[in-house]
C-alpha cells in the first residue's frame, strides 16, 4: 500500500510516496530511498517504484520524493548539492517520526549515495543505522561539501580514480594524501 505525503524541508514542500507493508511489522524499519542526478521520485524505468514495492513487500517501510522544486514538488529551484542534502535529512526526521520508526537506512544511487553518505554525517547523533551505497559519484567537485577539504585541487583525485586498473586505483586510493587524510571522516559518515 502507498501513501502521498507533504514533507517540509526549511521553507520548501517535498512530495513524497510511502510504501507501508501489508502486514505491521515487528520492528518498524524503513528506507529513504535517494535517487540519482535531478531524476524524480519514480528513478529510471520506475526503479525506485518497483523497489519500494519490493521493500514493503518484505516487511519494511519505504520513502521515495521528489527534491524541493523538483517534479511534483512545488517551487523552481537550482537544486544545490546542499539543498540536497538538507532535503535528505528533512525527509528522514518526518520519517522517522510519522512513521514512528524504529530504525532508518538510506539507499542511494549515484549522487543519491553521495547525499546519503553527507546527510548520515550530518544527522548525527541520529543517524540512520546504515546506508547501501550503489554507483558512488566520485567527483567532488559535484557531490561534497566543503568540510571534507576536496577544495583545493578537486580534479587531481578523480583523474587519479579514473586510471589504470582495479589494484593501480586501489593503491592510489591507500597513498593519495587528500583521501587518506579524510577516509576517517568518509567512513565514520
């Protein structure tokens, strides 16, 4: 069953879709689902429909919606990466709440994991208990905020990332100063 929601984030509406599941769970789980680029709600093919349905149908809740001024959400807006996230951490407290939810986990997708890797390190202490990281953006010039200290040459780390093989990245990853002196902060988010 699915249920359209209104989720305020600062001065902004955000339309949203709830799936419940049919049967009331035990523990109370659910799952903002944060999708990639400036996509809606519905994900490519329906990708985030069909995977709320199938989330519901195994027991949790689910969350999908649309950014402020996006889709069905009213409003124009650039859509900052900021925006996003704020967005991402305003969808999750109504959540949460609403839903009286035991516990939450973000799923995202492309710059989706990049907001829900941000908003978990922004939510603290109450963060969701997980995130499912699926086609990181790696760029952070796009998708990081100015605390991780990608400012400086942004562009060295992702040409780096982007050449050789598995283990050359991998190594390039372990001895890349920028990343090993914000792994910490990236893995503790």
């Amino acid at each position: 069953m699915t249920a359209l929601v209104k989720i305020r984030s600062g001065q902004w509406e955000m339309s949203g879709v709830v799936h419940t599941p049919p049967v009331a769970p035990q523990r109370r789980v659910g799952v903002v689902l944060l999708h990639e680029n400036f996509n809606t709600k519905f994900g490519t093919h329906r990708m985030f429909y069909q995977l709320g349905e199938a989330l519901a149908a195994a027991g949790v809740y689910a969350l999908r919606y649309d950014n402020r001024g996006m889709c069905d959400s009213p409003g124009t807006n650039p859509l900052t990466f900021q925006d996003r996230v704020a967005d991402a951490g305003a969808a999750t407290q109504f959540f949460k709440k609403e839903y009286r939810l035991d516990s939450v986990f973000f799923w995202g997708l492309c710059m989706g994991a990049a907001v829900a890797l941000h908003a978990s390190a922004q939510l603290a202490p109450n963060m969701p208990e997980g995130i499912m990281l699926c086609s990181l953006l790696a760029d952070p010039r796009d998708a990081s905020l100015p605390q991780f200290g990608y400012g400086g040459n942004p562009s060295r780390v992702v040409e780096g990332l982007s050449r050789g093989n598995l283990l050359q990245k991998a190594s390039r990853l372990a001895t890349d100063g920028t990343y090993r002196k914000n792994i910490g902060r990236l893995v503790k988010g």
